[in-house]
C-alpha cells in the first residue's frame, strides 16, 4: 500500500475544487454521503469506484486559516485554509508495478484536468481487472517471445556442438520446426471449446517444460523435435492471450494494449 501526503494552504476555491469527485481517465470516485462545512474544520474520504486500483482512497482534511497561521502575504477577500491530503493507494498492476509507480504517484495528488490523457495511460479508464488483465497478458508475451526466439539465437552454436555445424543443416531443421504451424491450429481448435484462459496457460507451461528438457538433448534432431512443439505451443499460448485482452478491453484502448503486448514480445525475444 503506498501513500501520499501534501499538506498546504489554499484559497475557498480550490478547497472546493479538491472535495469534488474526480472522473478522469485514471480515476472515477463516489461521491460522500454527507456535503462538506467550510465554516469549521473537518474532512472528507472519497473512495475509488473505477481505476486499475486494488484500493484508493483520497482523505481531504482542512481547517479555516487564522490570522497567525496564515501567510498574510497571501491575503485575498477568499476565506483561506490549511489543506491535508492523504492518498492510500495500491495498483492493480502486478509485475509491472514499478514501471508505472513514479508516473501515477505524479498524477494523483492533484489529479488530470478535464479531457487530459497522460501518454502512459490508455485513452480508457480501466477497471482493477482490466489492469491486471494488461499486466498478465504482457508478461506472457514476454515469455512467449522468449520461447519463440531461443531456437534463432541458439541453432549456430547447437549445430556446431551437435552436428555438423552447416547452413543446410540449419536451415533444413528450422524448416521441420516451422512445419509445426499444425500444432498451433490444432490447439486452437481447442481453445474455442474448452476455453482459451487454460489453453493460454497450459500450452505455456508445456512449451517451458519443452524448452528447458532441450538444455539436455543429446542430438541435434533431438533439438529440432522438441521446438517442434516448443515454439509453436508458445505462439498458440499467445494468440489465446492476445484474444483475451482485445475482448476484454474498451474499444478504444485495444490499439494501445496489443502495443504493449508487441513491445513486451520483443522484449522477451530480445
């Protein structure tokens, strides 16, 4: 849970401002139950309704300036205020979290003005299950490029261990692996019958396994057999993600999301 605190005086205005829920692209709040009485000290609790937030709650506390406590070079005929603003948060953004902490521990405190859209957030406000749902699909593209790229990065120095260390002889085994497109149709077929959220993560922890058996293959052929399925069952791992997050997203965000999915996939092929 993390937390942000500003404590600062202000005008009759932007007290008034800060009490107002906010509607953002980031953050929607409810409304309290009770209107807030300026003429004496009090507070005010506005909690998330809508946000990639597990919880979010913003605490405006204030209290009427008095004449020793203000800074009179500040006088103005608006009645002034020593303002608190206590912000508990936590993101509903697992793995990822440290990479969009800094940028929203920016943004909240004062919130975004009307129609403002920060260029790391989505033009869509999204639920906490939205952004969950972001974070899990990027890390698995990660993962899926991971799988998919090793045999690239790996075939010279396995053909000259295991083989003869030829063109042909490459090319011909990358050939025989790129046939296994079949496996990736054939696990999609699945995917529309029993769902793609197992198919997703079941054809993901086979390719790992496959890929990490590979470390002990005792011929190249033997290397070929196991990307064979390796590969192919991290793309059809990838398509079910993809799917999952383009049908759960708003329409207007699922340009950006799928951006993210290629930059993560990129990442992970390195």
């Amino acid at each position: 849970m993390a937390r942000i605190n500003n404590h600062f005086e202000c005008a009759e205005s932007e007290l008034r401002e800060r009490l107002e829920p906010r509607d953002d692209v980031l953050l929607l709040e409810s409304a309290p139950e009770d209107a807030a009485d300026l003429t004496r000290s009090g507070s005010v609790t506005l909690t998330a309704e809508s946000g990639p937030f597990v919880t979010c709650e913003r605490t405006v506390r204030w209290q009427p300036c008095t004449t020793d406590s203000c800074d009179d070079s500040a006088a103005v005929p608006q009645q002034r205020f020593e303002l608190q603003q206590t912000i508990d948060y936590q993101l509903a953004v697992p793995y990822w979290r440290w990479l969009y902490s800094i940028p929203v521990r920016r943004a909240l405190p004062d919130g975004l003005a009307h129609g403002r859209r920060p260029w790391w957030a989505t033009p869509d406000r999204l639920s906490a299950r939205q952004a969950t749902l972001v974070a899990s699909v990027t890390l698995l593209n990660m993962v899926g490029g991971m799988l998919y790229g090793l045999l690239s990065q790996v075939l010279t120095f396995v053909a000259e261990d295991l083989g003869d260390g030829s063109r042909s002889q490459q090319t011909t085994l990358l050939a025989v692996v790129r046939i296994g497109v079949v496996v990736t149709l054939v696990v999609m077929v699945f995917a529309d019958r029993i769902g793609r959220r197992k198919v997703a993560l079941g054809s993901f922890m086979v390719a790992a396994t496959l890929t990490l058996i590979t470390a002990l293959a005792p011929s190249l052929w033997a290397v070929g057999a196991l990307q064979f399925f390796s590969r192919n069952l991290a793309i059809a791992g990838l398509l079910c993600a993809d799917t999952i997050a383009v049908e759960e997203m708003p329409p207007g965000s699922r340009a950006m999301v799928a951006g993210l999915g290629t930059l993560a996939y990129g990442l992970g092929a390195g």
